[in-house]
C-alpha cells in the first residue's frame, strides 16, 4: 500500500542523509507530488552546502515531468481514441482532438489510465559533493515527428539568454513543450552551466531527458564520460 504524501515528506531528510541515489516514480503530476520533489531538492541541496540552485532544479525537474507525463498521457489519449501515434494522419489527426478535448479534469482522469496501465514518469536525483544529475525518463518512446521538433528547439535555445525573448521570437510555433525546452536551457546558461548538459536520450522503449549540474571542477559528467568511450 502507498504511503500517504505527509508521511513520506517526514522521512525526507533520512532519506537525503543515507542515500547519494533517490527515485520518485508517478503516473500524474499534482500539488502534492510537486511539494514532494521541492522537499528532496531542498533537502539534497541543503547536504551539499548547494542551495543557491533549489529554485533552478526545481524548475528544471517540474518541467521535465510535467513534458513527460503529458507525452505518456498524450500516447494513452491516442490508444482511446484508436489512432495510431507513428502514422502521420493519424497523428495529425489525435494532435488536433487532444488539444480541442483535454483539460486539467481529464489530465486526472488520463493519470490514472496511465497507472492501470503501468505507464509512468520516474525522477532520479544522484548527487555528491562534487555534483548532481537529474533524470526524468518516461517509459514510453517519441515519436520521429516529436524528437526532431525537440531538437530543433534545443539548437535554436542556444542563441538565446532571455525566455520572453524566445517566446516573442518563436511565438507562431513553440507549443508547451518547445518552450519547457527552452526555458531549461536558458535558466541553465543564466546559472553559468554549460546548456551541453541537458539531453535528451531516445530509446525503442522510453524517452531520458537528464540534466547535470556541476559544483566544482572535479565533477566528471556523465556526458563527458560517454564521449570517452566512443
């Protein structure tokens, strides 16, 4: 049985205490699961004498859940509805009901199809002294159509220092999501960390969006690490 949201925040600074590695797994995002992920960021943060970087993380890791659960929502929208997300007409076709049709009422009501049907967002912090990485992973994939969109947003995101200067400029077609993008890259750039540590990995079976923050010269990227070895 899952535990209630107060009795979980309670443990939250044992948890911080013992652990170097945290995972929250959800298939919704509400107030109390957002008051949850402030308590471990504030929580882990404090530990590491990095406090400076609550209200960025928490930015960063609320946009990045939020995308995911609405992509996974998104894709059981689309199962409901009998269309099929790979084929272009149909995907066309969904896109345009998904957005006449849904509210913040059916996006509590799609929560809980996605938890019957086992589809979820995880968020895993892993920190140290030297850094912290964030990972939110949705265990359903992207499309072709949608990765190549985000992409598009990321490359174009470097040229920017200033969010509203980004929504001016690209007013005609960012949706959510292009701007969560956005907005990641930009906070990050502003906090005088290198935008190249936010990615987003495509797998045949989930989607990975993973940000690194450094805290001193000493950290080894995860990113760093996997252009080692190519």
């Amino acid at each position: 049985m899952a535990k209630p949201f107060v009795e979980l925040e309670a443990q939250i600074p044992d948890l911080v205490k013992a652990k170097s590695k945290i995972v929250v797994r959800s298939s919704r995002m509400n107030r109390q699961l957002e008051q949850y992920v402030l308590g471990l960021i504030t929580n882990i943060l404090s530990e590491v004498g990095q406090s400076q970087f609550v209200e960025m993380l928490y930015t960063i890791s609320k946009e990045l859940t939020i995308n995911g659960i609405k992509a996974n929502q998104k894709r059981v929208f689309f199962e409901d509805e009998g269309l099929d997300i790979t084929d272009e007409t149909d995907y066309f076709k969904g896109i345009k009901e998904y957005s006449k049709k849904f509210s913040e009422k059916m996006a509590d009501e799609y929560g809980k199809r996605c938890l019957a049907r086992g589809v979820y967002v995880q968020i895993k912090f892993h920190y140290c002294l030297d850094g912290l990485l964030v990972e939110v992973t949705n265990n359903t994939p992207v499309i072709k159509t949608e990765e190549v969109r985000m992409r598009e947003k990321m490359k174009k995101s470097m040229g920017y220092n200033d969010i509203a200067e980004f929504y001016m400029d690209n007013m005609d077609n960012t949706e959510g999501a292009g701007l969560g993008i956005a907005l990641i890259m930009i906070l990050l750039k502003n906090e005088g960390v290198d935008p190249n540590l936010f990615r987003i990995i495509t797998h045949a079976d989930r989607t990975v969006a993973r940000v690194e923050i450094p805290f001193n010269d000493n950290y080894v990227s995860f990113r760093s690490a996997e252009l080692a070895e190519i």
